[in-house]
C-alpha cells in the first residue's frame, strides 16, 4: 500500500484575516471553513489548503475536544507549490503583479517546465509550477 494523493496541506500564518483575504481574493480559493483566531480552510482541486495559527494549534487540545487533533504547528516560512500550464503561469504572473506581488524567480528546470515564486502575506514561499518539472503530464 502507499498513498495516492495528499488530501490537505498546512501553512503557518500570521495574520488569518489577511490570509483570508489573500488566498481567497488574490489567488481566488473557495473558503470552505474558518475559526476565529485559529484557521482558515480554502478548496484547491482534490484537495485542501489549512491556514493556522502556530501559537494556537502548539499547544494540547483540552480534555474534552470535540476533535481531539494533536498539536502541530511551524515557525518560519513554509513552502507551497501549485500547479499550473505554462500559459496559466503567464496569467498567474501578471495577475500577481497587477496586485502588487513581487516574483521572486521566474524561471526554466534543467528538465524542463517552468515556475514562478512569491511569497503570500506572512511569508510563505509559495510557487505556481509545470507539473512536468516532476516528470508529470
């Protein structure tokens, strides 16, 4: 047996009302659950990208959690990559320029296929990218 997909991904934010308004208006998610002062949860394809607060999920749930899920929780920038045609990587480029969002690097891989890098509101590097920089169609 092995897994066959990733079904969600976490990145540590610092300011959840700017995450929010990031990943829903910029990069245009589909918000699908949020908690005040811990997370925010966005659609993306098959799968779901988690938004929390460190110093909120570090810590032990209380005894009687209703979902007793154990701490976790990241200090510094994460990493995230999407995926992307190269033409939509065009538009994803000029999109974020429009909004103001500096490309970190825009370039080819040695095997071909093309990504462009930005970081979100608290730091993350996140990366629009070919799938076929991993050998996939």
């Amino acid at each position: 047996m092995k897994p066959q997909a990733i079904l969600e991904a976490a990145l540590y934010v610092s300011d959840l009302a700017e995450a929010e308004r990031f990943y829903g208006e910029v990069l245009g998610l589909e918000l699908l659950a949020k908690a005040e002062g811990r997370h925010v949860f966005f659609r993306c394809g098959d799968g779901v990208l988690l938004l929390f607060l460190p110093e909120v999920t570090e810590v032990s749930p209380e005894p009687d959690a209703r979902l007793p899920v154990p701490p976790h929780g990241s200090r510094g920038p994460g990493h995230l990559c999407f995926s992307a045609s190269g033409d939509e990587i065009e538009l994803w480029k000029k999109r974020l320029e429009d909004h103001n969002i500096a490309i970190e690097a825009d370039f080819e891989w040695p095997r071909g296929g093309r990504s462009i890098y930005f970081r979100d509101p608290s730091g993350n590097s996140l990366e629009f990218a070919e799938p076929r920089i991993w050998g996939f169609s």
